[in-house]
C-alpha cells in the first residue's frame, strides 16, 4: 500500500490540467471565483475519499 505522499504530485497535476481547461476565465473573474471555489470543494472531497481509503486498507 502506497503512503500519501507519492499521489500529491498528481493532485498538482489536475490543478494544473483544470487551469489549462479553462482558457477564457481571465475575462470573467466571477467564473475565476466560481470555478476556485468548485475545485477546492473537489479536492477536500477527493482528500477525504482517500483518508477513508487509507483508513480502511490499513485497517
């Protein structure tokens, strides 16, 4: 079982991906704000998805 530590890199990753996705934001800063506040929601969920996966695996 792998620790956590190896995933973060892939966490930078799809934020990075996620900027890249979203070319037409720098004219709309509301969209920025909408869309920062939609990938925060996304990795706290994503983080505890993988803290109960953790959990559970190691018993």
């Amino acid at each position: 079982m792998k620790t956590p530590a190896p995933d973060q890199p892939s966490f930078r990753v799809l934020k990075v991906r996620l900027s890249i996705r979203a070319p037409g934001y720098d004219a709309a800063p509301d969209r920025t704000k909408v869309e920062m506040n939609l990938t925060r929601a996304l990795f706290k969920i994503m983080f505890v998805c993988l803290e109960r996966t953790l959990k559970y695996q190691h018993g």
